[in-house]
C-alpha cells in the first residue's frame, strides 16, 4: 500500500504512521512531521483532532511559532475561520515586537518576538507548534502572549513529549494532540514502530 494513501478506518491519529523518521543525525528533530501534511485528508483530520477538546471555547486568534506551527496554525485558524498571528525568530518582523528569551529543543538558546500591535487584553489566543519536544519554545510564545495581557485559551500540538516542560504544558493550560493513548510511550522513547516500513537508517 502506498504509504501516503488513506485507511478506510481513520481512528484520531492514524495518519501519525506517515511521518518519517530522521535520516541526518542528531543535530536534526528526531522525525519530520511535516511529511503528514502531504496527505490532504491527513491534514484536515490532524486539524480536527487539534481542536475537538476547544469547541466550546471562545478563540479570537490563532498564532503559530516559527516555523513549522505556521503551517498547522494557519490550517487551524482557516477552519476555524479566525486570523493567524505569527510567533517569530527573533529578527525577521519589520515592525515593534516583543522578545523573549528561551531554549529550544537542541538547547540552543535564542530569541522569539512578536508584533505589539495585535495582541490586547481580553484576547483569547489558541497557540499552536508542530511538536512539543522540551516545551521551552512553546512556553516562551506562552510568554509573548500574556505579557501583552491576552489570555492562552490553550496549546495545540501534533505531540506533547511527557518531557518535564511538555509535563508543565499539561499540567497548566488546556492542550490538544494528534497521538492516540497506546502511542504516548513510542513518542516519549523517540521512535515510532512506524518507522520500520522506512527501512534501514541511511548511513
């Protein structure tokens, strides 16, 4: 079968088996994600398993952080047909930002900005990113966002590793993922049995 085809039982999570794994080493994610989001029916059915647990949520805005959570934050916000603010390496917006320090998941530190002329208090913001590794670049957007006064309605994400920031994530906002229950441990031990329809891992 054709590993971007489509099952005809699409339980939440079933397209988690197109992703691939990492074929460069370790100054590279352990997978890419992404590869999912060339399946259209993936796509839409990762966008709706992100927000079934926010259907009775108010959601002013959605913004993503640079650069992966722009593509499945801009997904989100079309379908839930709101606008998308975009959380940035610090250095690419040409206008007044905010910046925050943090650490992502190689434990580089760097800097995240976002524009000051959006968010206000009373806003309510759905913040998503592709994957939740270390939680340090999701809890600097977090950051972003209160300072400003707006309210984190919630984090969505493809994954949240139950690393001690993905834990801290959890256990103090509302939070969505694509990963069904049976899978959480492959996710926390970095390997998905998926994988093996790759093959060997390119030397």
């Amino acid at each position: 079968m054709d590993a971007l085809a489509v099952p005809q039982d699409r339980g939440k999570g079933w397209y988690i088996s197109l992703m691939a794994p990492n074929t460069k080493g370790p100054t590279f994610a352990w997978l890419d994600p992404s590869r999912l989001y060339c399946n259209s029916q993936a796509l839409s059915d990762c966008v709706k398993d992100l927000l079934k647990p926010f259907q009775n949520e108010s959601i002013d805005i959605v913004a993503g952080i640079d650069a992966m959570g722009f593509i499945l934050g801009s997904a989100v916000a079309t379908t839930l047909g709101k606008g998308f603010l975009a959380i940035r390496k610090a250095g690419h917006l040409c206008v007044e930002t905010q910046t925050q320090d943090y650490s992502d998941y190689s434990g580089r530190e760097k800097l995240m900005e976002v524009r000051l002329d959006v968010l206000r208090p009373g806003l309510r913001v759905l913040i998503v990113d592709q994957w939740i590794e270390t939680g340090g670049t999701m809890k600097a957007a977090i950051q972003l966002v209160e300072k400003q006064g707006a309210t984190v309605v919630g984090v969505a994400a493809v994954a949240i590793e139950n690393s001690e920031g993905g834990k801290w994530i959890k256990q103090n906002y509302k939070h969505s993922n694509c990963i069904p229950e049976e899978l959480q441990s492959q996710i926390d031990s970095q390997y998905l049995e998926s994988f093996k329809v790759f093959g060997p891992k390119k030397q």
